[in-house]
C-alpha cells in the first residue's frame, strides 16, 4: 500500500483537504493525523475492521486499549454512562486539550478491540483545528493511539509517521509538528479516588484545582502494582541504542563521555542547547532549558539517535513539578530506569 502524506494547514479550514481522510474512514480504513500532544493514527472506533488495522499497523499488542477522540461534547451519552460530576468538570475546563477521561462503557456500541475487553474507555477532544475538522466533518468517534510503530518515541511530525508506517496506511494529515509534544494525560475517574495513569500536558496541580485531590502513583509504584492503563508495561520510547539518564551537571557528563570513549563507544547527548559544547559524537537538543521546550523536542531527539551509530545515549533530566512529570515518565521509560553513573 502506498502511503500519501498531504500537508494541511491549520489555517485554512478547507473542507476539500478532508475528503479523502473521511472517505477512507468511512470505509474502514487508517488515516494518521495530527493533535496538539503527538500525531495519532485513526480508524473509526464502531467499526472492528477499521480497529484491526490500527493494532495491525502499529504492531501494537492487542491487550492495550486505544482512546476514543470525539469533535463535540454532546456525543459523549452515546458511548459511555454514568458520568461523574468530576468528570463533567473536568470536560468542561480541560477539553479541547490534552486529557483522556476514563469512564464507563456503554455495552455494544464501540468495538470491543478498542477497549481490549475491560468495561472502560478513554475518552478525548483534541484541541487541534485539524483533528477536531477531521472528526466534526466525519462526526464518528476515532480512535487513535499514536501513530507510531509499538514502542518506538510518539511521532511530532508528520514525516515521523512517515518514518514508522510508511506503505501500511493510506494517508497521513500532515499538520506540521504539533504542539505540546507528549501525549495527553489519562485520569481515571471511575476510581475511587480520581488516578492519574499517565502524566502529561495536563498536570496534577491543574486537576487538583479543579476536582480536589489527584493521585499519581510513579513509575516505580505502578511498576510495583496492576498496569492500570495496560500500556504502561510495556517497553516505549525507546532508541536502537541503550539510553542512560544523567544529572544536567556539565561536569558530570562530561566525565561521562571521557570514560565512554575510553571504552571506544560513541555518545549521543540529548539535552538543552546550552550544552551543545560538551564533547559528545552527537548532540540532539531539548531547544532551551525550560520544561516546555524539553517536551516539545523530546521525542524528536530520541527519534533523531536512530540515524545515527551511537554505542550509547546519555539524556538529561528535569525537575518533577508541572508538565516535568510527563517528561520524566517517558524519559526513565525510554530508559529502562537506567542512570548513568560516573565512576
Ligand atoms: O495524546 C494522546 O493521548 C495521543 C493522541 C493521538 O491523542 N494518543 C495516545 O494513545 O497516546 P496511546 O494509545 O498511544 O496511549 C493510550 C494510553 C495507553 O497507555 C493505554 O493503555 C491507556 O491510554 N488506556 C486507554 N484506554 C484505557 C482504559 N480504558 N483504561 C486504562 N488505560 C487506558
Ligand atoms: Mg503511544
């Protein structure tokens, strides 16, 4: 199959660039398209034909639920029951934006693969013009995981998909890079207590704000635990070669680097431009030392290893507070849990 990538642009709200993408959903078939989190690869969420091929593209095991992406509020009643009042609040303040809400399943409406059989589902409105034309023109339910290979780093741009599922999906939207840069938070609501399972552009602080008290247990305490959002245990994120956490501390890296060439191995160093000059084979920058920068090019920079023949990836970290908790997340994922140590 040949894949076609047509730049769309998110300027222009030109129903004719969305022809094509909604006849060949209607038609049970894949198109990748981007949000504000990462670029996510759709298929409409009734149909077990069009959920089949996303899990097929992806490689993606099929125990991993996908989230539904919705372009209005009002449908929601369709596809899931008793909705909480914390629930509805937080659709109110946070949608269109980066939170999926766990709520209770409607029995036999969405196909069952999109829930990988438990009695919940993920449910999302992005805020980007050319998702939410997309799915308003088609006005069915999409989901969408991101529209990467199984455990490769999210695309945030459309020639990433490309890279990944190049000629096993028709069509990509391309909307250029997107937005925010790590995927969307995932808060369960149907739980006791509101649990975060997934940090990320929405942070706890913001929900804590809005509806009390938010857990969020951490990498280490989920690991521990039941995967509750079943993706959480498998291996993502990941470069060819080994990733390796470090302090941002110029010294210590480049202590790092001197006793990793010493073993002749060759160094990718992700980390914010400021260290540019630091003796690494390769440098993928995280843009400037702030958090929202680091989550814009982190995917981009890990992605970006892979054209390379680094032995070793060394990447710093950040601070826990804010979006720096989402950063961390996929970082020590990507990582195995894995620090470098100075000897
Ligand atoms: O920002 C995003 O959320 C992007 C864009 C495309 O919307 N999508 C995305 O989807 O990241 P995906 O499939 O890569 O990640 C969805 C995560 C997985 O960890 C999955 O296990 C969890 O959400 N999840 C989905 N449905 C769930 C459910 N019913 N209960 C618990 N976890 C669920
Ligand atoms: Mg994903």
């Amino acid at each position: 199959m040949k894949t076609t990538r047509i730049i769309v642009d998110k300027n222009v709200n030109n129903s004719k660039n969305y022809e094509q993408a909604v006849d060949l959903l209607k038609n049970g078939e894949v198109v990748a398209f981007p949000t504000e989190t990462v670029y996510g690869l759709g298929g409409i969420a009734t149909s077990d034909e069009a959920v089949a091929k996303i899990y097929e593209a992806k490689g993606r095991p099929s125990d991993n639920p996908l989230i539904v992406h919705i372009g209005t509020i009002e449908e929601i009643d369709r596809y899931v029951t008793d909705i909480s009042e914390k629930a509805k609040k937080c659709m109110a303040t946070f949608w269109p934006g980066p939170l999926t809400i766990i709520c209770k399943v409607k029995p036999n409406v969405l196909s069952a693969k999109v829930t990988a059989g438990l009695d919940t589902v993920g449910l999302r409105m992005p805020n980007h013009p050319v998702a939410l034309q997309l799915l308003r023109q088609l006005g069915e339910p999409v989901a969408a995981p991101s529209a990467n290979r199984s455990g490769k780093p999210s695309p945030t741009e459309g020639i990433h998909v490309e890279e990944d599922l190049q000629d096993r999906i028709p069509l990509i939207l391309d909307g250029g890079a997107t937005g925010i840069g790590v995927e969307s938070t995932v808060i369960d609501l149907t739980l006791q207590q509101p649990t975060i399972l997934r940090p990320g552009g929405v942070t706890k602080e913001m929900l804590e704000e809005v509806i009390g008290p938010v857990l969020q247990p951490t990498h280490i305490e989920q690991k521990a635990g039941a995967p509750k959002a079943p993706g959480m245990k498998y291996t993502h994120y990941a470069p060819n070669a080994p990733v390796y956490l470090i302090a941002k501390d110029a010294n210590e890296i480049s202590k790092a680097i001197e006793e990793l060439h010493e073993q002749n191995k060759k160094v990718a160093l992700l980390a914010p431009d400021s260290y540019e000059d630091v003796a690494a084979d390769y440098f993928f920058s995280f843009g400037a030392d702030t958090q929202q920068d680091m989550a814009l090019h982190l995917y981009h920079a890990l992605r970006a290893c892979d054209a390379t023949d680094a032995d070793i990836v060394l990447a710093t970290i950040t601070s826990m507070d804010g979006v720096g908790s989402a950063i961390m997340n996929r970082l020590e994922k990507s990582a195995g849990g894995n620090w470098y140590k100075v000897k």
